[in-house]
C-alpha cells in the first residue's frame, strides 16, 4: 500500500472518529448503544496506531 493510500484511509478514520465522539457527547443514546459506539472508537483508535506506524515504518 502506498503511502499516498494509507493518508487516504487515515484522514477518513480520523473524520469517522470525530464524528462519532461528537455524536456520542451531543445526543443521548440509550445504553447499548453508547457501548457499542465506544467500542467502535476504541478500534478506530486502535486502528489509526497502527496505520500511524505503518506510515512512519515506509
């Protein structure tokens, strides 16, 4: 993958990322909902680390 594609899918998981902890903080979302929109930001997390590394290793 090139670097030019992983700036691609990080810029696109960092506006999810935003967008979900905005929406997660600004509306009420019963409890199972709010786990699982957590548990999603958690793997957004996690995957922006590694991408984060992947870029700095090419």
């Amino acid at each position: 993958m090139s670097v030019d594609e992983l700036n691609k899918i990080i810029a696109v998981k960092k506006m999810d990322l935003e967008e979900c902890e905005h929406e997660l903080n600004n509306r009420y979302y019963p409890s199972i909902v709010r786990i699982a929109m957590m548990n999603y930001i958690s793997n957004l997390q996690e995957q922006l680390k590694e991408y984060d590394n992947d870029v700095i290793n090419l």
